[in-house]
C-alpha cells in the first residue's frame, strides 16, 4: 500500500502538504519548454546565424519529442512508478537545458531540445497522477484546480522571464532548466512512491498493458474527455496566435498590450481554477464543461466588434480566461477518476499528447482560413466552433 493511502490526505499533514507543493512546482515547470525560450528566438538566431525561417525549429522539436514520447512516459508512470518516471523527466530536463548553454551549434542544440522536450512532456501527466492518487472526491478537484491554476499562473509569468533573460543572454534561458535538478533531488528524498499498485515492466507487460489500454479507448467516456484536452488547447492557441495580430492591425497596439491581454485571461483563468471546489459544489462536471466553452466562444464573437483602438478588448480576455478557469480543473479531474488503476498514467499521457496535438494545429488551421477570410470572420468561425463544441458535449457527453 502507498504512502498516500496510508494517511489521509483530507487532514494534510505538515510533509504532505509540502510533498504537494513540489507537485504542483513540477507541473508549472512542464510549461517552461516554450514559453520560457520563445522571447530568445531573436538572440539565438543572431548567435548562430540561423535563418528567420528555420528559429522555429527551437520550439517545434521539442513540442514533436514531447507528443511522440508521451505514450512511453504513460505506460512507466503505471509501471514503474510516478517517483522514478519524475526522476527521470526533471533530471534529463535540467541536463538537457544545460547542455544546450554549451551548444556548439545550431543542429546541436536541436537535439539538446529534442531531449529536453522528453523529460519536459512528463512532468504534468506525473503530476496530475500523483495529485489523482492522493486526494479524492472534492479534494481531488480542488487539487486539480490548484495544479491548473499554478500551470495558468506559469504560462503569464514565464515568457516575460525569458524575454528578461535573453536581453541579457540567450544562454541564461536554458540554464533556469537546470533549477530542474534541485526539484529532482528533492523529489528524491521526500517524494514516496504514490502508486498503490505497479505493473512489471517488461516487453510481454507492455503488450498486455497496450491491448488493456485498447480496450479502454473503447470507452465512449474515456475518448470524450481527451477530445475536451485536444478541444481547451486548439482554442487557446487561436487565441494566442492571432489576438496579437489582429491587435496589431486593427487597434494599432503593440506587444506590451498584446502581453498585458494574454495575462489578463491566464490570472483571470488561475483565480477561478483555485476555486474549483466552489463550482464543483454547484454544476455538475458537464454543466461546467458546457458552461467554459460557451464563454471561450461568447469571448471570441466579442472580439471583432469592440470599438477600433479600445481597450474593452480586455473584457474578451476577462471572459475567455473565466472559460479556462472553469474547464481546465473540471477536465484534469474527470481524466484522472475515469481510467482503470492500472492505466490511469497511459491515459493522463494521451490526454496530454491531444492537449499538444491541438496545440499545434490550431495555428496551421485557422493560417489557412485566413487566405480566404478576414481576421475578425476567423474569430468568429472560432466562437461558433466552441459553440457546436459545447452543444455537442451535451448530446454526447
């Protein structure tokens, strides 16, 4: 039996709560892959002399090493355990992060990210694993909320520390990853084992583990929710790409407006995931789910038709971030109590594998749209698409 059953963690205990902290560092240390290096692009582009049209590479390996990677990462958090797969992830994290300060070149940091982007894609799935043994019921979605909550409050501070330290040097970027190895050693003497049951890792328990998970793919429950993952992610990432664009051309306002608009929804966002249990309380997880995407979509119809130049646009932000906010505890939380025991990791990875994959399309769709249609129709194409989304989710859910 796990440390984790052994107490109860309804009545934390003084080490438990610090053992849940670490978690939750962990997790907002798994945004760190992009949003910490993508204010350097510039710097590192000039130290290599690398074309305008090849700097995306930084991001793009690392976001291919993390999607590709996750189902493995999945199947040893259920086999050989949430403790050594954290381990694992935090050490090749900060080595990776450090090794590329000392890059030679620019094909060699791409496989320094490529490695990184492995141990950076299991620190969430880990997280929300642990956070799923430990707590139940209302506890477990308050949890979540704390846990999305600290990854929302990482994805605003993030970037602005990376555009502080690239004005100094790119190389100071990577070396924040090596904070990874401190958080390693103290997972390593604090953090127990939290599985109450792990499998033997072996090459015959992989294809018995990968026909168990099959067979739970069947699960019209199971498949809903990592399509919500897939779903959160492709909105946010539209909003992301173009709301700078569109603020640019349309209300002449420059980056800092941009920064100040994108924050505005990840504070609004964490403020209302850490008070999860609150709405847990009152709407079921379908109301709220329902409920989230409706105002993602009510934020992007609002876009287009704010007065040019205003700043009500902000009030867009207010709105999508209250969407966050609401589904992304409901989500996290509802994966985590849905998958057999024995495969709860496999499926956390999955859903964080649908979680990138939107992600990264979301930008290559909505680029397309935009050779036939206006910036102000794409926004409004995406508030419709959250609005069938929603409605979907009603019939299917």
């Amino acid at each position: 039996m796990s440390e984790c059953e052994q107490k109860n963690y309804q009545q934390k205990s003084e080490i438990s709560r610090f053992i849940f902290l670490i978690v939750l560092t962990m997790g907002a240390f798994g945004v760190m892959g992009g949003g910490l290096v993508a204010p350097a692009l510039p710097a590192i582009s000039e130290a290599f002399g690398t074309p305008e049209e090849q700097i995306g590479l930084v991001l793009s390996i690392y976001t291919i090493s993390a999607a590709i990677s996750l189902p493995l990462i999945g199947y040893f958090i259920d086999s050989a355990g949430r403790r050594k797969v954290a381990l694992f992830c935090l050490l090749l994290d900060g080595l990776a992060g450090l090794g590329s300060t000392m890059a030679a070149s620019f094909p060699v940091l791409l496989i320094w990210r490529f490695f990184q982007g492995i141990g950076v894609a299991g620190l969430i799935p880990v997280a929300m694993t642990i956070i799923s043994d430990c707590f139940a019921g209302k506890n477990r979605i308050r949890a979540m909320g704390f846990l999305t909550g600290t990854i929302s409050i990482g994805a605003v501070i993030i970037p602005s520390l990376g555009g502080l330290l690239a004005s100094v040097d790119w190389r100071l970027v990577f070396m924040v990853y090596g904070l990874s190895l401190i958080l390693g050693a103290i997972f390593f003497f604090k953090l127990p084992e939290t599985s109450p049951q792990l499998q033997k890792t072996s090459l015959n328990g992989l294809k018995v583990h990968i026909k168990s998970l099959g067979a739970a793919l069947k699960r019209t429950d199971i498949v809903i929710i990592l399509l919500q993952s897939f779903a959160v992610y492709f909105f946010l990432y539209t909003l992301v790409t173009f709301l700078p664009v569109m603020l640019h051309q349309y209300h002449d306002l420059g980056e800092i407006f941009s920064g100040i608009s994108l924050s505005m929804q990840g504070f609004i966002a964490a403020l209302l995931a850490s008070r999860a249990g609150v709405f847990a309380d009152i709407m079921s997880w379908k109301s709220r789910t329902f409920f989230g995407f409706c105002l993602i979509a009510l934020a992007f119809i609002l876009l287009p038709f704010w007065p040019q130049g205003s700043y009500l646009v902000l009030i867009s932000m207010v709105i999508f971030g209250a969407g966050m906010g609401i589904l992304n505890p409901t989500i996290y939380n509802r994966v985590t109590r849905l998958p057999p025991q024995n495969l709860k990791g496999s499926v956390i990875s999955l859903f964080n594998t649908l979680k990138y994959i939107g992600m990264s399309l979301s930008p290559l769709v909505f680029s397309l749209l935009l050779l036939k249609f206006s910036m102000h129709s794409l926004f409004i194409m995406a508030g419709i698409t959250a609005i069938i989304w929603a409605g979907s989710l009603l019939y299917y859910g």
